[in-house]
C-alpha cells in the first residue's frame, strides 16, 4: 500500500519524528525492556504517562505509524515536564514479544504535546503485528495493527469500518464495541472525531473546559478528553486508522480560512485558531511527518493500497474550498471549487492509473444530491458537493470512466446510500458509482426514528438514487473481494449509556463492474 501526497516533509521536520526504521545495535536492545532499576538512573516522571493509550495508522505494505501521547494529567496540557522524553518501542510479530522484529527510541518532545509518531518500516506484508511502549519505567498497553498486502501480491480480501461524527456530550462512543468484536483490517474516520462546542448542562457527557477551544493548551485537552473514552481507546489499539478532518475539529462550516462567523472571528484571529487545531489534530493522530502542520495550513489528502484489490484517496475538503454558496445559483457558478485545482488533478491521476479493482473516495461531506423540498423545485444544503455542482457534475464524469468507484462519506449524522448518478439533474441518467454516507457515532444522540422517517420519506420519491436512509447510530462495514464490496450497516439502539447490543440494521452489495449499490 503506497502512500502520496504533493509535499514531503523537509529534513528539518522529519527531525521531530524518529523513523526507527532499523533495528538497534545488540548493546542498545539488550537494554531496552529492562527493568528501570537496572538502567541508568532517570529524573522520575509523573505516573500515568499513557492515560491516553496508543494508535496505529496510515498503513503501507512494509510499514505503519505508531502514536502514543504522554499525559498524565490530560485534561490540564497534559501534566509533564517542559523538556524532551526519550520514549522506547518496540514491535513483535506475536501477542507476547517473544519475536520482536523492530524497536528503537522516538522523543517526545513539548513543542509537539510529548506526543510520538513513530514510522515503522521493514516489516511483513498483509500480517498482524504487536507494539508497545515504554517510558520513565513505565509500560503502555499493547498495541495490535496490521499492515497491507503487497502492491502486486494477490487479491486478498479487506474488511473496512467506515466511522465518523463523535460528538461527546450527545452520547458514549458505544458502537465501537462492536466494530472491536468485527476486526476490520483498517478504520476509515472521516471527520468530526471532536467537536468544537462549548459544554453543555443538559449534555449526556459534558465537554471539559469553559467555552470553545481556541488555543492549542484548549485544543489538546478536548482531543485528550476524546481519547479517554475507553471503547475508543479500545479500538485505537486494535487496528490501525485512516483519518481525516471535517470542520468541527476547528469551527463548524469553515471554508478554508473562513470561519463560520467572519464577523466574529476576524481573519488574524481565525488563522492563530486554525493553527492551534491542526497542531493538536496532528499531535493525537497516528499519521506521517508529511502531516505537521504549517501553521494554518496541514497537508492531509493522501492515498493507500490495498495489494490489487483496492486504492483508498482521502480528501481533504475544508482548506480549498470556495466559501459555502447562499443561492442556488451561486451553487451553480462554474468556477466554485471543494477541492481546489493541485488536489482535484492529484485526484484524478490517482484514479485513472490505479490499475487496482476497486477505486475508493473517502469524502468528508456528501456526493450525491439531496433534494429537501418535497415536490417541484430544489432546496440543496450547501456544505455539501450540492453546493459545488459544477465540480461535482465534472468529477462525476471522470468517474464514468474509473473502474468500480465506491465514495466513503460522512457528516450527515445519517446512513444515506445511493447511486452517483452521472447527471442528477437527468431522472434517466445512468449510475457512474456508488456512496455510503456513514452514520455518526453518537453525533445526534438517539433519535426518533418513527420522527426521522415521517420527515424524510416523502423525500424518497424526488431523490431516487438513495437506496437507504436511516438515523441510528453506528459505522458500515465493507468486505472487499475480487467480485464485490458487502457492505453492512451496523447500528445500536442507544448511545445514551455505555453499553449497547448492535445489530445489523440492512446489507448492500456493490458488484464489479456494474456501477451502482443494491440491498441484498
């Protein structure tokens, strides 16, 4: 699984971040997991440095990101030391390192949150692997993550959990119980893993903190509170991630470097918010050193292969787009753009030279059309690619010509699968792809679902391409083959207490060679 992006890490910034790509020297290992009384004597570090646990991320073929944060106090900036900490790891092939094929020392520095991103290369393809950290004597939990098969090995089947939109104060993260028990091979999150509001009395979880975070001390301890949720945590240390952001992990409904309240949050002021967030995102996130930011700016759309089965593009579709249109005919303006011309070029070259069987879109925000006015006439949400037709009607038509193109979304707090249809203004027109727009984690909270569906089915009949729309809460999960993607959208009755029996609320399948998704 190859990785690509537009800019590479300058050698200043790859610096901050320990490869550990080669084995240590035999005096060096042998040191390693001794007990701290029998090493050289240390300053005494806080207990509970990994209150935050570990993550794995970005996988390729021969290599995988490893995270851990120290933290002992993690919701007050974290609670360690201003000075850098040497931090040991190590990766086994085996639960009980009793094989361990990798292992070094990344620092955790203060500039970065004490958080360590850890680039592991060398290791086997298409296999589970193990990790572990260790710190001022004291052990993380044990990781497990899997790396992909070989770019040009055989198709060997994917398991795929598509998650987004964990809203804490509306309700534990209780679906990712059962994605656990699943064992997807990788999480597919595509945005709002925090958000943004300040705390609320009648929460279900109340957020940390007095107000919106707008500093990076602010940012830190919401992501920290996030990460002490124990199924997270849980399924963070079982398979390794895919992420990308929306906008609550800043402010809701951004464009680029437009804040949703221009009139609030002046331009200066905005931009020192932006950076703030994208230093705290980057810092609990298992991904590369090509992701540290840049001040306002974090390079994040980005591509992974599946062996010959399946080419994954992550979009970033918050810092290039034009400003949300307010009409429907500013939705319609040939020159608005999500994407923004170096990443839509680098899109589509990914798309058409793949040579993989499957080529898959994780998008932030919906696709296909939404057409919320019952009847003649349209009434588009503009966040969304209706509010950027003439791109979307442009990309459509390149994905005519893409070989089995399946879009991963979120945002909605919806399950909402279609048929891309090639025009969505043409009823006849053919379908070029296929959609599934996940349902949020507990974003939305539970709802009524005999409410939900008096409001939304008489929506059916002016947007025929959906093939299901529901408003539990949940994750899909996909298992590639060679001949399909089964597709099955999981959900759970309530996300108001911690725990919850999930079920499988329909089956879909998207079959090679026939544009399109069905119920089976």
């Amino acid at each position: 699984m190859a990785a690509g992006s537009n800019r590479t890490a300058s050698p200043d910034r790859r610096r901050l971040l320990t490869t550990g790509a080669a084995v240590l020297g035999a005096a060096a290992s042998a040191q390693l997991w001794l007990p701290a009384t029998a090493r050289a004597a240390e300053t005494p570090l806080p207990d509970g440095l990994f209150t935050l646990g570990v993550a794995s991320g970005d996988p390729l073929h021969d290599g995988v990101v490893l995270w851990t944060r120290l933290a002992p106090d993690p919701l007050n900036g974290g609670g360690m030391p201003g000075r850098t900490v040497p931090v040991e790891w190590e990766v086994a092939i085996d639960s009980r390192f009793s094989a361990v094929v990798r292992r070094g020392v990344a620092q955790a520095r203060p500039e970065y949150g004490h958080s360590v991103h850890v680039d592991v290369r060398g290791l086997r393809p298409g296999r589970v692997h193990w990790y572990r950290f260790r710190a001022g004597g004291q052990l993380s939990r044990v990781g497990r993550t899997r790396t992909a098969p070989l770019p040009l090995g055989i198709q060997s089947p994917v398991r795929i959990a598509l998650a987004s939109c964990q809203n804490w104060q509306h309700g534990h993260f209780t679906p990712y119980a059962d994605m656990y028990a699943q064992d997807p091979d990788v999480v597919v999150f595509v945005g709002d893993y925090v958000y943004e509001s300040a705390p609320s009395a009648t929460a279900v979880r109340r957020h940390e903190g007095r107000g919106e975070p707008y500093t990076l001390t602010q940012y830190r301890n919401r992501y920290a509170q996030y990460r002490t949720d124990p199924d997270l945590q849980r399924m963070h240390a079982h398979a390794p991630w895919v992420v990308t952001f929306d906008d609550h992990e800043v402010d809701n409904d951004f464009a680029g470097e437009i804040p949703q309240d221009p009139g609030s949050q002046p331009h200066d002021a905005f931009t020192a918010r932006l950076t703030a967030a994208y230093q705290a995102y980057y810092e609990h996130m298992p991904v590369r050193a090509a992701q540290i930011p840049n001040g306002p700016h974090i390079q994040m759309y980005r591509r992974f292969r599946f062996g010959q089965l399946a080419m994954l593009n992550v979009l970033d579709t918050r810092q290039y787009r034009s400003d949300q249109a307010v009409s429907q005919e500013g939705a319609q303006e040939p020159g608005r753009t999500m994407l923004g011309a170096r990443q839509k070029r680098w899109l589509l070259d990914s798309l058409h030279g793949s040579g993989t069987r499957w080529n898959l879109i994780a998008s932030q925000i919906m696709m296909a059309e939404t057409d919320l006015l019952p009847g003649p006439g349209k009434r588009w949400y503009y966040d969304a690619w209706d509010g950027y037709q003439a791109e979307r009607n442009a990309l459509l038509g390149e994905l005519a010509r893409v070989r089995n193109p399946v879009v991963l979304s979120g945002d909605r707090h919806l399950t909402m699968i279609s048929d891309l249809k090639r025009d969505f203004a043409d009823p006849a027109s053919r379908a070029v792809g296929a959609e599934f727009v996940g349902t949020s984690v507990s974003s939305g909270g539970d709802r009524d679902q005999a409410a939900f569906h008096a409001q939304w089915d008489p929506l059916k009949a002016d947007n025929p391409h959906w093939k299901l729309i529901d408003a539990h809460c949940g994750y899909h999960l996909f298992d590639l083959r060679e001949d399909a993607v089964d597709a099955r959208v999981r959900v759970v009755d309530t996300v108001l207490k911690p725990h919850a029996t999930a079920r499988t609320l329909a089956s879909l399948r998207v079959t090679d060679g026939k544009p399109g998704v069905r119920r089976v």
